[in-house]
C-alpha cells in the first residue's frame, strides 16, 4: 500500500503596519499546523510559538499511542509551557493562541481550537474540516447572522476557545478519509476574515502550489486585509513505501 505524503507550499507574514507576526507555522511531509497569537493579548507570537514548537517535537518522535491521541497530547505540552512561560514572565501572563493542525496518515487527524481553519479541495469542492470556535460562528449556528455578514461583524475576532494555559483547554480532534489528489489549506483568520469561500475556492484551482499560496496572499491584501497572514497550500500525494510514515 503506498504511502500519503504532503507537498506544501508556506506563506506567512505580518499585517501592514505592524511590526511583528504572531503567527507561528509547520510545515512536513506529514504534518501541516497554523496557530494564530489572539490579537490584543499580551505576547501572543509566545504562546503561538509554543504549541507549533510542540507539534514539531512531535513530528520527530517514534509514536507511543495512536496518531489522535499522540496530536492531542502533543497539543496540551503545548498548552502547559503556555501556563509555565506566563507563570516565570508575568509581562506574557495573558497571552493565548489558536490552533489548526492536520497530522496524515492513512487519513486526516485534525486537531482544532479558536479561529484558524483547515480546508479539504477535492473533485473541484470545498470543505471546511474545522469550525470555528468564535462568537460570530455561535451566531450562525442559532440562525442570527449569514456566513457573508459574520465577515463583516465588528465582533468577528472575538473567539470563545484557545490556548492560553488553562489546563481544562483541549482541542476538537477530528478524522477525515484522505486520498492522492487533494488538496489541504490551512490559514490564519488573516485570510478568511476578508476574503469569501467562493474566492478561495477559485484559487485552489490554481495547479502550482507557489502560486496559488501567493495568489491567497494577494487576495487578503487587495480585500484591505490588516491582520497577520499565514496560509499552508498541502497537496497530497502517494509514493511507495509502508503505508505510515509515521514511526
């Protein structure tokens, strides 16, 4: 049976004017994650750096548990030295981070908490693999507001789940068929705060990674788009070999 891999192409950078990121990304053959440092919260390039340095040492291990349950594991180390670096420096006591990360094997295991999403193109749809953990998506849920105006709602950055060090903090841990072809997108809500699903989707047809990550870049920025950006372009793809690459 032959192995999934993951082909990615990265693009991160700061909003206009601002003089940091604070997102952090990863980016593996096996493992694609974006976390977003929440926005007016002390040091959150700190805690977004943590939980994307967990799920990289991770990424390095042989697997002592299944995949889900190594993710989710890997993600609450993350959350503790959120809560120990905020405990030895008070000035980031505060600070807290979303999380979107997908781990491959012979299927998706996504891990999500707060705005960032992951997205499955397949056979020319769109699927969203996360929801989002956010006022605005509470709103939708109850029939309040549309998907178009939750874009627009001057309270659409105000999520009601993260990583901030809080031991009761897990992530939504979900599973997902996977097959050669398809095609992964991860992103910071840098992205999808401005531009809709409907453009999204018509730059995911664009078959070179580089330039599909790019032509998303572009897109957040030409919408006017303030915040920090991050966007993971995956494709999926077989080779030879065991069927996990995972150890």
């Amino acid at each position: 049976m032959p192995t999934l891999t993951l082909e990615c192409a990265v693009r991160s950078a700061p909003g206009p004017r601002r003089t940091h990121n604070e997102d952090a990304v990863f980016a593996s053959p096996r493992m694609i994650a974006v976390a977003d440092g929440v926005g007016g919260h002390a040091a959150g390039e700190v805690a977004s750096r943590a939980v994307i340095d967990a799920l990289a040492h991770l990424e390095k291990c042989r697997l002592q548990a299944p995949l889900p349950d190594a993710l989710e594991a890997a993600v609450a180390r993350g959350n503790d030295a959120i809560a120990f670096i905020a405990e030895c420096r008070p000035p980031a006591s505060g600070m807290s981070t979303t999380l979107t990360a997908v781990a491959l094997e012979a299927d998706y295991t996504v891990a999500n908490i707060g705005d960032s999403r992951a997205y499955l193109y397949r056979d020319g749809r769109l699927v969203a693999l996360t929801r989002d953990d956010s006022y605005v998506q509470a709103l939708v849920d109850a029939g309040h507001l549309t998907a178009e105006a939750a874009r627009a709602h001057p309270q659409r950055n105000v999520v009601l789940a993260a990583l901030d060090g809080a031991a009761e903090r897990r992530p939504t841990i979900s599973r997902h068929a996977a097959r050669p072809g398809d095609r992964l997108l991860l992103c910071s809500d840098g992205l999808t705060d401005v531009v809709s699903e409907d453009e999204v989707r018509a730059a995911l047809e664009i078959a070179a990674r580089d330039r599909c990550a790019d032509r998303l870049i572009a897109l957040a920025r030409d919408a006017g788009g303030r915040d920090d950006l991050t966007v993971v372009v995956a494709d999926v793809a077989a080779r030879p070999g065991p069927d996990s690459i995972w150890a």
